[in-house]
C-alpha cells in the first residue's frame, strides 16, 4: 500500500495512506486494529536467527488476517540500537532492525514508542529506532522535538482523518547526554495530555486516539490514575484511548456522552516471551467506524480477536508463533499441533469471558464488544481474570 508523507505547519506529521477521499455523497466505512505491546525477548532473538541474518516473520505470520483492510497500530517495546551495541532481551532491549520486516509484513502502519523501553540503550539509540522506522515507511509517534513535546501524529486512511497522540508514564533509563539531545519522550501528565489532545484538534481529525503507556503491570484492574487520565482524555476530543504497560489484559468499556468512545486500559502482549499465565493471551481490538455525507464519524462497533503465543520444539529448534486463538475468520493453522490449538482456544475463550465479549465470532474471527445496533448492550465480564 502506498505511502506519502507531508509536513503541515506545527510540525504536525501528516500522512496519507493510498485513498483519495469518498465521494460526499457515500458513507465512509474504516476499521482500525490495535495490538499491544511487540516485544523481542532472548528465546525470540535465537528463534529468528539464522546465521547472520534474522526473520521475525514466521513468529507473526499466522495473525496476518487480523490486520487485513485496517490501519493497524501496535505498541513497539524494543529499539533499534544495532548490532554495535549487541541484541539483547529483557531488561535492555536491542532488536535488529529485521524486526520492520515482520512489521510490514502484517501491514503494522503504525508503532507507538512512549513506553518504558525506548531509552533502554540511551538516547541516540531511541533517534536510530526512528530513523529505521523512518526508513521501513512505518510511521510513529510517542517521541517529539524537546522543544514541542505535543506535537501529533495526523494520518489519513480510507478517507477520515485520524489523529493520534502517545505518552508513557516514563522510562527505565534517565536522560544522558547524547548527539541527539534534540529528542524528547512524551511523559503522561494532566498538563501535556490535554496540550497534545487541543493541538490534534486543531486538525480537525474525524477519530481522535489515545495511546498511553500507563497502569501497574501484571494487574488486570486499572488503576484510579489510569481511569481518571481516560476519563480527561475522552474530555479532550478522544474517541479512543488505548493503553499498554500491564503486560496483561484490562477491561474493555464503552462511554457515551455526545458520542460513544472506547476505552481498551491494557492489550497485553501481542507477542514476546513472557510465558506466565496470563502474559501469552491477548488480543487485537477492532474499532468501526462509519460517517455518513454531511456528517460526524462515529464508532460503530468495537470487536475483538483473541490472540495466544505458543512456544514449542520443531525439529530441534524453538518456534514461537502468535496465534489466533478463537474459533472463526481465515486463519492459518496449517502443521499447527491441535494440542497447542487446544490450548490457544482455551485461552481465547478465557480472554472473550473476561472481557464480556460476544460468544460467537464474525467471518473474520472478531467477537463483538459493542455493536450501535444495540448501543445500550455494553461489556459484562463473566469472569475475574483472563487466566
């Protein structure tokens, strides 16, 4: 799909994503899909090489139909420092640069970078993650000019305008001094939220999102902290706000004031190597979005896919893969064991309980969370935990 770029004046980052507008007399129809955290552990490191080369593709390849006519988002919690200073896993992450292959292939359009880990191997390196970025034709956001931290990211696909902004509660690592200390993180504050939410409307975006890396990790409740920077965000323009950090699934609710807006507070991990229940379960969100001639966008629906890594042994090498872990939609499960099938849908129907999703899923693989059909029927979790 082709890209093209555009500066706009308040060094606002325009793209357009290969559709000219509909005509003002059609319905304009769109779908983005979210994912949560992309993580490149040690385990996952040895399972991509070979030799002195690297494919992160076959760990993703079995999702690709999740992303299929979508502008698809995902958070990336790793960087790209190169080989000089060695690829490494957790606590530091360095992954190479093959890694955007894997990216492009599933048509990731877009990464956030506001996270705890984007400084692990210092400032220049987070500027290298961009630059590769930059070079794969994957667009970012969570990382500013220090001296314009609210600048977002404007992007328009299928014919709306999408407006993000990204912030993190910080970094492991604090700032050192570097070549580019031009460079800032957008740390999460009332203040810089609300900034960065006024200027995004300033473009006028016809879906306004929300990506915040926040919460306490490995708790399946948001926080106080979490619902009331939700709750100012939605005051501020947001039709979607997505968060990441937990490293496990948090509830998925539905608002309505003028509008309906969908808050999604944690979507766990979409691929890495934590292992523990319920670290490998998650899930890719859907949001729909229609706006009829003469009219405002709305979300229309809000689905989800169920999603599992599996870790196995093949022919003396690890393979990890994620999977799609419910019971519909184009999938490929070719050579996969029906055990680990198994044990991905039980997963899934976990994930689908906790979340109060729908118990059946659409020719795609989703399970409705929310439909405007029945715009009072919200989420009703029917159990404690994804576990």
């Amino acid at each position: 799909m082709p890209k093209f770029r555009t500066i706009l004046p308040m060094l606002a980052l325009f793209v357009l994503f290969n559709a000219a507008p509909a005509a003002g007399d059609e319905t304009i129809r769109a779908r983005a899909v979210f994912v949560g955290d992309v993580m490149v552990h040690k385990e996952q490191l040895a399972a991509a090489q070979n030799g002195t080369s690297w494919d992160f593709k076959p760990q993703v390849r079995r999702t690709l139909p999740l992303f299929w006519d979508s502008l698809a988002v995902g958070n990336l919690e790793t960087v790209f420092a190169g080989e000089d200073k060695k690829f490494s896993g957790y606590p530091a992450f360095n992954t190479p640069d093959a890694l955007t292959d894997a990216l492009n292939y599933l048509g990731m359009d877009i990464v956030t970078l506001a996270n705890n880990h984007i400084m692990d191997k210092g400032l220049d390196a987070a500027a290298r993650t961009t630059k590769i970025l930059d070079e794969a034709g994957i667009f970012w956001t969570g990382l500013a000019s220090r001296d314009d931290p609210e600048e977002p990211l404007i992007v328009e696909y299928a014919g709306l305008r999408w407006g993000f902004v990204n912030y993190s509660y910080g970094s492991n690592i604090r700032r050192t001094a570097a070549a580019s200390e031009d460079l800032a993180l957008n740390v999460i504050s009332n203040d810089t939220v609300t900034e960065g939410l006024n200027r995004a409307m300033t473009y006028s975006p016809d879906i306004l999102v929300a990506c915040l890396h926040w919460g306490n990790e490995y708790q399946h409740s948001p926080t106080k902290r979490q619902r009331d920077v939700a709750a100012l965000c939605l005051k501020n323009g947001a039709d979607i706000v997505i968060g990441t950090h937990p490293h496990v699934l948090q509830p998925i609710e539905i608002t309505s004031s003028d509008r309906y807006s969908a808050v999604a507070y944690s979507l766990g991990n979409f691929i890495s190597f934590q292992r523990t229940k319920p670290r490998e379960r998650s899930v890719a969100l859907a949001v729909d979005v229609e706006k009829e001639p003469g009219g405002r966008a709305v979300i229309t629906r809000v689905s989800v896919a169920p999603t599992w890594v599996s870790s196995r042994n093949h022919l003396g090498k690890r393979l990890i893969e994620a999977v799609y872990a419910g019971e519909g939609g184009p999938f490929n499960h070719a050579d996969f064991p029906e055990s680990e099938l198994e044990s991905a849908r039980q997963a899934g129907r976990a994930v689908l309980e906790f979340l109060g999703a729908e118990d059946e899923p659409d020719v795609d693989g989703f399970y409705t969370i929310w439909d405007s059909a029945s715009p009072d029927k919200y989420p009703k979790s029917r159990r404690k935990t994804p576990e």
